[in-house]
C-alpha cells in the first residue's frame, strides 16, 4: 500500500517539515496517522486484514528540510503495524528523507504487506 498521507476526512491533518514547522512527536503522530490510513486501504483492497499475514517492510517518507532525521518517527507507525497485525516479528522498517512532499505533508508511507489466505482464527 503506497503513497498514504496523515489525513482525516479527505484533508491533510498535518502540514509542514519534520524539526522546522512539526515536533517530533507532531511529525511521530502524521507518520501514524498515514501508517493507520495505509491499513485501512488494505482492508479496504483485502476485503479483510486477515489476508494480509504480515507486514514486511514499512517505508516512511519525511520530508525533513534536508536535516538529519530521528528513528523515533516511526515509532508509532511500527506500533500500529504490530497490532494489526499481532506479529512477533517487526517489519524491516525505512526512514527515508525528501525534499518537499505533495501539498506540504511532512511524511508519507507505504506498507510492503505478505499476503495470502486468511489467518487462522481472524
């Protein structure tokens, strides 16, 4: 699933660059906010989570104005993958700089999901 952005009723919720307009925890709570966005277009796709068995890779865009980038962006997006999907093992997680993100969102992610037939008791 590509190209997901922190938006809540069809407008962005978060505007601006990681560490110049957006905290950290601003920027940590938009990668969340697209990473949920990401899962509910797998569902959505899918039918159902439960064909979905994991998640392999979650890649987060940032635009950060060309400064180093904190890992703990992604802290909550990994945490919402997890319990999507109850996995033990964490997916390879990238944190990616860009210069300028469509519309001024400062993140953007993609989940690399592993799917096949449904899960046992989902």
């Amino acid at each position: 699933m590509s190209g997901h952005d922190p938006e809540a009723g069809g407008r962005l919720v978060y505007r601006g660059r990681a560490g110049v307009e957006l905290t950290l925890a601003e920027t940590r709570a938009a990668a969340g906010l697209a990473a949920l966005n990401a899962l509910a277009s797998a569902e959505a796709a899918l039918g159902s989570l439960a064909r979905a068995r994991r998640c392999l890779v979650l890649t987060c865009f940032v635009d950060g104005a060309g400064r180093a980038l904190d890992p703990a962006i992604v802290r909550d997006a990994v945490a919402l993958v997890r319990r999507a999907f109850g996995s033990r093992v964490d997916p390879v997680v990238l944190v990616r700089p860009v210069q300028g993100l469509a519309g001024g969102m400062p993140v953007e992610v993609e989940l690399l999901l592993e799917v096949g037939p449904r899960r046992a008791g989902a």
